[in-house]
C-alpha cells in the first residue's frame, strides 16, 4: 500500500471512529476469545479521478490456513469461507434493478416534455454513502480488516458498524432505502403536503427565477435516485411553487430516513447531505447538470458523456 493510501485509511478510520461508524480493538484483547462471526479481509484503495481515493474491502476470497510441506504453491485448508459466497439474499432486489433505468426514464422525460417549456434540474448528493447503514452487533465481525500501521506496532483490527463497499449486497441493501424516500417524495408531492420550510432549501433556489410552465398538461416531474445521488427534474409551475415544493419534500425526506447529527446527538459525523456542495451551489436549480458521469442540458434536451466514458463506450461496443 502506497504511502499516499496509508495516510487516506488512517484519515477514514479516524473519522469512522469519532462519527460511531467504526470500533478499533487490538488484536491482544480479542485474539483468545474471537466472535462467531469473525472475518479479517484485505483492504484496497481504488483511485479516483479528480476524487480521493476510495475503501474497499476484498471480500473475495476465503481465509486459508499456510501450506504444509513447504510447497509454497499449494493453498492451505480453508478456515473461513468468504464474506460474499457465505451470504443468502433473503430481501427483495428490486430497488437495485431500478438503478438501470435512472437515466433512460430522465432522457424519456427530457424528449417528452413540451418544447415550448424549460426544464430545471437538480441533484442531491448524499454523504458518507453505504456508512448510513446501521450493521448488527453479531453480523458486523464479518466486515474487519486491519489498520496499515508501521511494522512491529500492535496489530489494530477495525470492527466496522456500519455497511462497507465490498460486500456484493451493500449496492441493494442501500438502495432499498433510498428508493423507498423516492417513493416517499413522490407520496408528498402527489398529496400536496404543506410542509415546514427546510433549514437548506434556500441552497437549492435557482440563481434567477425559473420560467413557469405555460401549457396545461398538469406538472411536469421527474423524482429519481441512483445509489447516494436523487436526480430531480421538473418545468416550474404557473404559481412559481413547484420547484420548492420538491426541494422541501426531498429534504425532509431524506432527513427522515438519514437523521443530521444533530438529531442523532452524533458528536463529529457529517449532515447526510453534503454540506460543502450546498454551499457550492452544485444542488440549485439548473438547467445543465451532471448526473453519474453525464452532462445534461435539459433546454435543449441534450446530453453528453466525458470523453473517457465515451471512449469505454466505444471499445466496448460490437463491431460492425
């Protein structure tokens, strides 16, 4: 592991422990009593373009035993099975499903509407991702894995208690939930819920007033969410009312479902909603946005993708 990556574990591991996400203990104190469920996986630092460095888990491969004999080829018996093998899908992965269909149903949106009307669109990014998902006392012995310290320190084990990139259902088990506040947004604007003003709604307000819808074919709205982004869409109404509606109900929403520190009386977390964006201004009201990895420009129902994806796209098309 490259300096660089160590450095990036140990910031994450501090934060993950002063924000309740994680537990540090010594290898010592756990080593002759070991939970049921205990399982040591490598850890990796994926980079990312323009972005710090991500944290997996390699749940991947099963625990062995050394070889004996001193065939150095030959693999040891297996200890424990891996994390991901070992895992039973027991709930629906519908939510999960859907995540493919979050750009399709914002271009169909896009080529639908009225050209004569303006789309404005909006994206939400949420904070600390799968780390919102609280883990079990008993089950979060499956996701540990060990602090890159110096050599000769003693070994530190990170007992996360929260759900961890890696393990093959944290994309499903994640989505659920933020698919059912998609569901609940869209039951808010459906009934028409007066809600409370949102203490970050002034963020979103567009930088000059959005133009408001002239035909009568009732709202034009699109509520999506894919993984930690919700991908918002609509042509203001002819009141002027439309768009802070959505805000108001995608805020409360997503501050149901993921409480803000304060609320948890969490000392040190981050607001489930990236603060540092709001203060940006990457979560106002727009016209072009960027949603995973595509540009859009709704006025002219246009959208482009980074020449890297475009490249990837194009290797991995069929030949003619």
């Amino acid at each position: 592991m490259t300096p660089y990556a160590i450095e990036l574990v140990h910031e994450d591991v501090d934060y993950q422990v002063k924000a309740s996400f994680s537990q540090v203990v010594h290898w010592e104190d756990i080593k002759y009593n070991l939970p049921s469920n205990f399982k040591l996986s490598l850890l990796v630092v994926v980079p990312q373009e323009g972005r710090r460095g991500r944290i997996i888990l390699d749940l991947s491969f099963p625990s062995r035993r050394l070889s004996q004999g001193g065939r150095k080829r030959k693999m040891g018996p297996v200890v424990e099975e891996l994390v991901n093998d070992s895992t039973e899908t027991l709930g629906p992965q519908i939510a999960v499903k859907l995540l493919g269909t979050v750009l399709p149903r914002m271009f169909q949106f896009m080529e639908d509407f009225p050209p004569q009307e303006e789309i404005m669109l909006l994206k939400i990014d949420l904070s600390d991702g799968f780390w919102r998902m609280i883990v079990s006392d008993e089950d979060r012995w499956n996701f540990c894995y060990m602090i890159p310290d110096p050599l000769g320190s003693p070994l530190r084990i990170v007992v996360p208690s929260a759900l961890q990139m890696g393990w093959c259902k944290s994309p499903s088990y994640f989505a659920s939930a933020t698919e059912t506040g998609r569901e609940i947004i869209e039951l808010l604007l459906n009934a028409k819920v007066d809600l409370l003003p949102h203490r970050a709604e002034e963020y979103m307000e567009p930088e000059r007033p959005a133009k408001r819808q002239k035909s009568d074919d009732g709202e034009w709205r699109s509520i999506n969410v894919y993984i930690d982004d919700y991908c918002l869409a609509a042509v203001e109404n002819a009141t002027g009312t439309l768009l802070r509606r959505i805000s108001r109900s995608a805020l409360h929403t997503i501050h149901s479902i993921f409480p803000p520190p304060d609320v948890l009386g969490q000392k040190g977390g981050k607001d489930s909603i990236l603060q540092k964006k709001l203060e940006r201004g990457d979560a106002r009201w727009e016209t072009e946005k960027s949603f995973s990895g595509f540009s859009l420009t709704a006025r002219n129902a246009r959208f482009a993708c980074p020449n890297r994806r475009h490249e990837q796209s194009q290797r991995s098309s069929p030949r003619s």
